[in-house]
C-alpha cells in the first residue's frame, strides 16, 4: 500500500492498495458531529472523498455499523440501513465504511469485477463477517485467485488491551501469535488483524491475496481512536470504487 494525498483543500490522505479500481484507507480529517458519519452528513465526507480523489459520477452506498455479522448487496447509493458488509458488482457504485480501531477491510474480485467494504472489530472478526462475505461470493462463482483483500489501519497489537478470558479464546481459535504479554503488563494484547489474516488464509488464500496496513490507529496520531479518545472519537472513511 502506498500513501496518497488527496486534491484540493482539508488535506486528505489515504493509504491505497495497488488495485484496478480506486480505494483508500483515509486518515482523521473532519469530526463527524456525534462521533460517527450519518446520513447526509456521511454521504457529504464520500462526497469529499470523490472530490479529493478525483472521482466524479459515483453513488456511495454507506452502512449503519453495529458490529453484526450482517452484509447487503448495494445496487445503488444511499443508506442500506443496519449491517457491518457491504458489496456491490455495480459500475459506478462506490461503498464506504467508518471505524476508529477496528479493522477496515476491502476486498476485490478481479474476476466477475466486484468490491466490497467490511467494517470488523473483535466482535465482527469472532462472528466471522469476513468468512461469510468470501462465501457469498465464491457461492456466486468467484474464483479464489481473483480475490484480493486489503486490511486498513486498526488499533495494533502495541495498544489493543483485552482481558485474560478473551485473550484465551482468541489464542485457542488462531494460536498464540495473536496475543503478547508485555512483561510487567497485567493484560494481555490482542492482534486483531492478525487474527483475520490468518482466518483469510486457513480459508484457502494465498498470503500474496492479503495485504495489511500494520499501521496502528492509537499509536498514530493521524487516525481516530476510540481507545485514545474515548467515546467522543471520530471516524475515519475507508472506501472502494466498482470502477474496473
Ligand atoms: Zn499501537
């Protein structure tokens, strides 16, 4: 991934994965009012996006996030209402997803040109939405070598603090190398993305396919984080282009 910087005012950067189509993980520039993106005011930052990136004629298809394992097919632009996926095969569509520590994932299928933006944080990566957004599309006859999948800046295994009992449990499902104890530490720290690259291969990947930021959002101070700022965090946009 390499960083790009955006047209025009407000200094817009994003990290971007060597793709056909256009696609980036957005650092921090605006505060959303009320922590996150909503309605118009989500729909104005894509908006925003397009204008930096230099993308005109687009509809962005957006989600209200709540950490499920729900995903919808946008055929257009708007709100699609409460999920954590989202994909689209149509021309012209752009999607976006908002997170401040959990992982921002986009994914391609090169073959029947399709994208898709999936929102997870541990709740989502344990519920397996990424799993199920890869067996929607190979059930409608993706090929394994067309994907690929690019994992955004996320809160890193420097800073993501979790109890002993979920440690355990993320150890015991993708092995010890998810979890670190820094020594004089009380709790343990969990590599999320981690966790979801590993998934990502045991389901038949190739580590070449899956591509991760390693860009930790409490350390850098370019990103929102919801652990460093608390409640009151912004977001940042993640988003992708069915622009093939
Ligand atoms: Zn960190």
């Amino acid at each position: 991934m390499k960083w790009v910087r955006g047209e025009g005012p407000g200094g817009l950067e994003w990290l971007c994965p060597d793709w056909p189509v256009p696609a980036g993980f957005c650092t921090a520039w605006a505060q959303p009012e009320g922590a996150h993106w909503e309605g118009e005011a989500m729909q104005r930052a894509c908006e925003g996006v397009a204008i930096a990136a230099g993308l005109g004629g687009l509809e962005w298809a957006t989600l209200r996030q709540i950490h499920s394992t729900e995903i919808k097919e946008a055929k257009g632009g708007g709100c699609l209402g409460e999920a954590d996926g989202l994909w689209t095969g149509q021309p012209g569509v752009a999607l976006a997803i908002q997170t401040a520590d959990c992982v921002p994932l986009l994914l391609m299928d090169k073959g029947l040109r399709r994208v898709a933006a999936v929102h997870a944080g541990w709740r989502g990566v344990w519920g397996g939405i990424v799993q199920l957004q890869l067996q929607l599309w190979l059930r409608g006859g993706t090929q394994p070598k067309d994907i690929e999948i690019a994992l955004g800046p996320s809160i890193g295994p420097c800073c993501y603090e979790v109890d002993e009992e979920m440690g355990r449990r993320f150890a015991q499902r993708w092995g010890e190398g998810v979890i670190s104890k820094p020594r004089g530490m009380p709790k343990p720290r969990l590599h999320l993305a981690e966790a979801l690259r590993l998934e990502l291969l045991s389901l038949g990947l190739a580590s070449s396919q899956v591509e991760a930021a390693g860009v930790c959002t409490f350390c850098d101070r370019r990103f929102h984080s919801y652990r460093r700022e608390g409640g009151r965090a912004g977001r940042q946009l993640s988003w992708v282009v069915c622009r093939f």
